[in-house]
C-alpha cells in the first residue's frame, strides 16, 4: 500500500510538471513579447509625463514594438507602435522625408489595433488626426473621429484636440455628428471652461461656428469673460 500510494504521488508529482511546462511554452510568447515591450512602455510614460522622446530613440523603440507585436499579436503592441510612428510624424526634430511615412504607419497600426480592440478613443482620434494630415477623404476622418467619441465620451484630454478638428470639418458633420459636436463642446464647457475660452479667444476655435452648434444663448456666449478666464 505504500508503494502503491509512492507511486501515486510520483505520476502525480509528474503530471502536475508536464502541465506546468505545457502552460510555461504556452505563456513563454506572451512573457517574451511583454519583455520586448518594457522599454516602449517606459519611453511613452516619460512622454506623457511631461519628457519628450529623441528622435534617436524612435527606431530602437519602433522594432522593440514591432518585434513585440510579432512575438504575440496584442492591441497594446499595435497602439503603442502606432502613438510611436505618430510621435515621429508630430517631432519637428525628425527628418522631414520620415513624417510622411510615419503618418501611414501610424493610422495603419492604429486601425489594426482598434480592430482588435475597438474601444480605445485615443487611437481613433490619432487615426484622424493621422487622416487630416494625409488628405485622407473627408468621411474616413469624420468616421474615425465620430468612433472616437463614441467610445469615451468623457475623456478630458481628448476634448479640446477632438473639438479643434471636428470644427475643421463642421461642413461634412451630419446631424448626428453635429449633435455629438455639441455634446462635446458642452462638455468641454464644463470640465474645462478656461481652455475652451482660451481656444476661442486665440483662434483655434471659431466663435461662429461653434455658435452654430450651440446656439448664441450658450452659457459658453452668455457667461461673462472675466468668469471664464
């Protein structure tokens, strides 16, 4: 019985290994592509906060992301080479035969990526700032800013960017784009009435258009200056 019961305890002892290196080859791309990943993910961290990225670093960082994305197919991989090739179009430091080609990259990435994962507003908005730049036609821009809305409505460091471009094609704005426009410069009005006033006030938005929008007894219109500022 003893022996019996040894044996037991070794093909369990054995079987409880196998699976466990069955799940270790299993994860081991996963664990690898996350590996590759850790250098992009700290070099977008610094960005955001406040850090920019040399242009030097763009290369290294894109393969890491590719390299990445082809180890284990993931939607943070894609995105993340996407806001890299982006970054690169945007860099007044980086070559000026680069930005073209990185603009293309950026919006072909990110739309692998919102295909994977479709709710991620920053992607979609970036795919339309990417459209914008390219001359890509009026309604791919206006869908993917539309997408961007709808999936994270409250997202407040997207408003202002999701405003300034939206206005730029208030012409191609159906009637339900246009209320969602409206929604958002609400919104924007309340969460961040002094960067509203301060983009109108420079410019970058349009006080007729955006009266167009939300009507001149607005409380963006109505509310006195000095409260705003």
């Amino acid at each position: 019985m003893v022996k019996l019961g040894n044996k037991r305890a070794l093909f369990s002892a054995i079987a409880t290994a196998l699976l466990a290196l069955v799940l270790l080859f299993m994860s081991w791309p996963r664990l690898q592509a996350a590996w590759l990943f850790l250098p992009v993910e700290a070099a977008l961290s610094r960005y955001f906060s406040g850090h920019g990225v040399d242009a030097v670093q763009y290369g290294p960082l894109i393969e890491r992301a590719r390299k990445a994305q082809q180890t284990h197919v993931d939607y943070r991989y894609l995105d993340g080479l996407s806001l890299l090739y982006y970054l690169r179009a945007i860099d007044e430091t980086s070559y000026p035969w680069q930005r073209r080609p990185a603009l293309h990259q950026a919006s072909e990435a990110g739309l692998a990526a919102v295909k994977r994962n479709p709710v991620q507003p920053g992607t979609w908005l970036r795919i339309a700032h990417a459209g914008a730049a390219l001359g890509t036609p009026d309604a791919e821009v206006v869908a993917a800013l539309e997408m961007s809305i709808l999936t994270g409505r409250v997202e407040p460091t997207l408003l202002m960017q999701r405003l300034i471009l939206a206005y730029a094609y208030l012409p191609m704005l159906d009637p339900e784009m246009r209320g969602l426009l409206r929604d958002q410069t609400e919104l924007a009005w309340r969460l961040q009435p002094r960067m509203l006033s301060r983009a109108l006030a420079e410019g970058r938005l349009d006080a007729a258009q955006v009266k167009s929008v939300v009507g001149d007894m607005s409380p963006i219109f109505l509310q006195p200056e000095r409260e705003r500022s």
